[in-house]
C-alpha cells in the first residue's frame, strides 16, 4: 500500500484560472483529474468534505456495504490497480473501500489538486467569455472554461421536515451523513427511521447494541441475503487472472455493468417447482444474483410476482411473529422496482426482544417532542434517532449549487419538470457543463464505477477533441436533447419501473416532478449510443468555434 504522498491542494488564489474545474472527489472527481491531468489539462477538484472518498467518506454508518462484488466494484482502467489491490471479503465495508479510494488518491497523486473544505455554492456561464465562474461557499472564484459536475447521484442526504425537529433533545443522525467519530449505542434506546437499503444494513448491528431499537417503517422493502464471506485466493484469482476480459464484458455486454449469472428463459417458461429450485438456489448463494433467476422479472408482472412471492414466503419462514412478519411483507410495488436491498440477518433482527417495529403507513410521524416522537397520539422516548431517509437522489447534489447557464438560466428552472440532459451528459442552455452519471444515463441503474469510467473516458476524449479541433462551446441541440428525454422515458415504461414510488422517480421527496431519472436501456447499449455520438462528430452537439486564437490560451496544454 502506498503511503499518503502530498498534501491537500491549498485553497483557489482568488479568479483562480484552470482548464476545467471538477466539483466532487468521490470515484467520478479523482479518475476524472486522473484523466485530463494526463492529457494536459490544468485541473482541479473542488471537494466540500475534508477528505476524499464522496459516498464512502459520508456513509459511515453501522453495516455500511456495498452490494456489488468487490471484485466488481472498483476501478478498471489500469491493471496494475486492480491486480495489486488486495480485497477482503466478497462485498466489501465501507472502511475498505473509503481505504481504496484514498489508496487510489495517492498512488497516482491526486491528493495536490484536491481542495479540499470547499463547498461549490454556485457556478455561473458567461456568454462573453465562454467560461464558467464557480463560487465556493468562502467566496473564493475558480474560472474555467469548462466544469464538470461530479457530485454523485445519492449525496444530497435528505432529513424529513417534521415538525419539532428543533425541540428534540437526543440524537439526531442521518445514515448519509454520520459522524466520524462513530457513535456508541450501547444501552441506548434508539429509533431507526426508514427500511430501504441504508435501514437495512444499519439495522442489525444496532440492535445488536443498542438496549432497544424501534423500527419505524412506512413502506416494506424486499431484501435478499448477501451472505457474505472472507476472500478466498481462488475466487480473487478467478478474477484477476481474466481481469481485463471480464471487465470488458461487463461494459459491453451486461446491461448492469455487472457480471451475474445471467438467464435465457422467463419465469413462465419453466414449472412452479423448477421456478422456486432456482429462486432457492440463488437466495442460497446471496447478492442481487436472485434478480437475474429468470430473464423478465423487471419486464413482466405474473414473472415478477412468482419472485416476489417466493421473498414473501422466506419473510414468513424467517420472521417468527406472524402478526410482525405479515408487517414486513411489501406489497405495495413490484419487487426490484424500488432498488433489491441485501441485507446480512436484517429479517432475523425482527425475532429480537429488544426490536420493535411500527407500521407508520396509515399514522405517519406526527411531529418530534423533546423526548422522541409522536405516532397516532402516541409518544416515544428515544435517546437517538437515526433517519435512513435517504437522499434527493440524482439531481439534488446538483440543486443544492445555484447553476446557472446562458441568458442566467437556472438549472433548476430548466429541470422544474424533471431533468432534461442529452445522454446524461450535458444539459441544453449549459454550455460547457458536464454530468458525470446524470440522469438520463444508466448511473444508480449500474455498478456505478463502471458507468463512471465510461463517462469520464467520454469526456476526457471529448474535451481533447474540442481543444484540437478549436472548438470553444459544445452544448446539446434541442432537438437531440428532446429526443433523448422522450427515448430514456419510453425504455423506462417497457419495465415495471416506473410503477414503484421510488427516488428512481423523484417520488421520495415532497413536490418533486415524478419521472423515471435514470436510463434503463443498459451500459452496453448505452455505451454504444455514447460511441456513435462521438465517431458522428458529437452528432447532436452544436460546437462552436472559437472566434479567435484566444481559445487556444484559454484550454492551454500545461507544460
Ligand atoms: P431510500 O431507499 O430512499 O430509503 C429511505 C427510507 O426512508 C424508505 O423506507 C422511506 O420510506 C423512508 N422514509 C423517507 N421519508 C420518510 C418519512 N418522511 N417518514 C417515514 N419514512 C420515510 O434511502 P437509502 O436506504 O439511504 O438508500 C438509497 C439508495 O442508496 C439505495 O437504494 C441504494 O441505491 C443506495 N445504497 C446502497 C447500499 C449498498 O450498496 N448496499 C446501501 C445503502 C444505500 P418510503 O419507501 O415509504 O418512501
């Protein structure tokens, strides 16, 4: 392992001048300045944490996992990375991957154009000069030609507006944003708020402490079991032997980015007793695997019942309380449509004496009160209560910086009726600004480092296009952009996606427009789209020439 090389970037001079300015240094920021410091660029990532890492430095919460295979979830573009990283266990904890990145960070130097401590508060386009002036949260100016936005599709950590948030005496913690000293729960009376994946997870390791926990749940949630195990050399070795082919093949042929074992037949096609023997055999073995028994789980709804309905039973086989198990049945969407969360004993946790659940769908949480909370008239006390309410996923990262394009067009007016990108890339209105897995690519649909690296690698090569050809804006046509928009939402109306209230549809946040946000078509197709685009000549781009030579100073190569 390498050890920690340089020291943070110091602050941005004031009107710091670069090539392009990179706000966010999660896996999407780093392999970026990765990529265009080779190419020349002067470049810089803007970070608001105090360290590297974006997701993994603030999901620090108890369980915090990753339900994609190590081997998988990491990064691919240089063999020596990923034969020399060595991971512990099948699906590794956050503290191990929150290692990789800043393992990642030093090994190729990253950390000198990091700064770190500095919020992006707003990012203005200037007509005259064709460049992009972010304001940090100090006050402090960066200005660049280009920007790329970096900022993640689940870091925008979303905490209920409930009344009497301000009276509460205890605790208040978000699994998306947890404190780095951690926190003792030992002989707490604690409330979890929320059973998606971050609930889940989180769960049972705080039961296991805490003198009592509460479960407040508004929707049940399908879960399957990780069943995790330690690494074994002959699985690692599997990999890293084929690793490049296998990557390869998870870019282009999957549509997940992920290598599953994957299906021919539909669920129909075979007997209720061969049905439920794969259903069995895949719950066996663990991870999101189960989804890819039968090859139209997420297209068909009798297919997607029998998957449903075999989670069901195992929630009844495993719940020993019929009364709480029958609580924890979902049946309000299809299962997959709100994301597969993989849990390790979270069902088992019910059969606890210290872990209550409460059914808050038909009395939600009234209001906090200086002890706990109030459900139906009735009064909690707890000492700590951790919200696992997720995130304004995929475009609140981006709200949250008052982005402004041509003509002072806010983005957040411009997406007031759901997001409107081309390809997820780039916005029409917003010359010059990049998304790296914005909504309208497959992002939070994929293993997301592989979707990061495919976006990345596309705009490096796009930006060194540009600066060779003389080229000063690129900016989405209207016409492609619309027909991109009307394309990601006729794919995602083939599935039973959209029937789930998801945060894949905004349907998590009060007021947010409900649109299917990411793009279902698959990081294969997807990347051939993205391949096209480019090899045409960013066919429904408009590029626009620089009017002089002074473009040519403006993307200067750094010597
Ligand atoms: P989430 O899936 O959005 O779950 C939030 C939970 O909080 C839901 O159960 C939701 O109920 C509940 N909730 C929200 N507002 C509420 C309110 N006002 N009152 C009561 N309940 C409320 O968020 P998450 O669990 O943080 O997960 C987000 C995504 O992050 C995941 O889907 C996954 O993509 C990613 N993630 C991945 C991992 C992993 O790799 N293992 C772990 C954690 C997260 P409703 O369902 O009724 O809205």
């Amino acid at each position: 392992m390498t050890q920690p090389s340089e020291a943070p970037a110091r602050r941005p001079a004031d009107a710091e001048q670069l090539d392009v300015a990179i706000v966010g240094a999660g896996f999407a920021g780093l392999y970026m300045l990765h990529r265009l410091r080779k190419l020349g660029f002067r470049t810089r990532v803007f970070e608001a944490a105090s360290d590297v890492g974006g997701t993994w430095f603030w999901n620090r919460y108890p369980g915090a996992r990753c339900d994609v295979e190590s081997m998988q979830y990491s990064y691919s573009f240089d063999e020596e990375l990923q034969q020399e990283w060595r991971w512990s266990e099948r699906f590794a904890a956050q503290p191990e991957i929150l290692r990789y990145i800043n393992h990642v960070a030093d090994r190729f130097d990253l950390r000198r154009d990091v700064v770190l401590d500095t919020r992006i508060a707003s990012a203005r386009f200037d007509e005259a000069t064709a460049c992009w002036t972010l304001q940090t949260q100090g006050g402090e100016r960066i200005v660049a030609p280009f920007c790329i936005m970096a900022t993640g599709c689940l870091s925008a950590a979303r905490l209920p507006d409930f009344p009497g948030m301000a009276d509460y005496r205890g605790k208040i913690l978000h699994t998306g944003q947890w404190p780095h000293e951690g926190v003792a729960f030992d002989g707490l009376n604690v409330a979890v708020v929320g059973t998606g994946s971050s609930a889940i997870q989180s769960i049972p390791p705080i039961a296991a402490q805490a003198r009592h926990l509460t479960v407040f749940q508004r929707t049940p949630n399908f879960s399957v079991p990780a069943r995790n195990w330690a690494m074994t050399p002959e699985y690692e070795e599997r990999w890293k032997r084929d690793y490049a082919a296998l990557r390869q093949r998870a870019r282009a042929e999957t549509r997940s980015g992920t290598i599953y074992e994957f299906s021919d037949k539909g669920a129909l096609q075979v007997d209720a007793q061969a049905r439920k023997a794969e259903y069995e055999r895949r719950w066996q073995k663990g991870g999101a695997n189960f989804m890819h028994a039968f090859n139209d789980i997420l297209v068909d709804r009798q297919a997607n019942d029998t998957a449903a309905d075999f989670v069901r039973d195992k929630i009844r086989e495993t719940v020993a309380d019929p009364e709480r198990a029958e609580a924890l049945l979902p049946h309000d969407h299809p299962l997959g449509t709100k994301r597969i969360c993989v849990d390790t004993d979270y069902y088992e946790t019910f059969n606890r004496d210290n872990v209550s659940l409460v059914d808050i769908r038909a009395t939600p949480i009234e209001t906090l009160t200086e002890a706990g909370l109030r459900v139906g008239g009735r009064d909690y006390a707890f000492d700590a209560i951790v919200f696992a309410t997720g995130f304004d996923a995929m475009t609140g990262a981006l709200a949250a910086i008052d982005i402004r394009g041509r003509d002072g067009l806010a983005l957040k007016q411009a997406w007031a009726s759901g997001p409107r990108t081309y390809l997820g890339l780039m916005s029409e209105g917003f010359p010059n600004l990049f998304t790296i897995t914005g909504p309208g690519s497959p992002s939070v649909l994929s293993n997301v480092i592989v979707s990061i690296e495919q976006h990345v690698d596309w705009i490096a090569d796009c930006l060194d296009h540009l600066r060779q050809a003389g080229i000063r804006t690129i900016e989405p046509e209207p016409e492609a952009q619309e027909e991109w928009v009307a394309h990601v939402n006729e794919v995602a109306h083939r599935t039973l996606y959209p029937q789930a209230n998801s945060w894949y549809m905004g349907a998590n946040i009060p007021g947010k427009t409900r649109v299917f946000m990411p793009y279902i078509g698959g990081v294969g197709a997807y990347r051939q789209i993205c391949e096209q685009v480019a090899a045409n000549g960013y066919r429904g781009f408009r590029l626009m020439p620089a009017p002089g030579a002074d473009r040519l100073e403006s993307l200067s190569v750094a010597s």
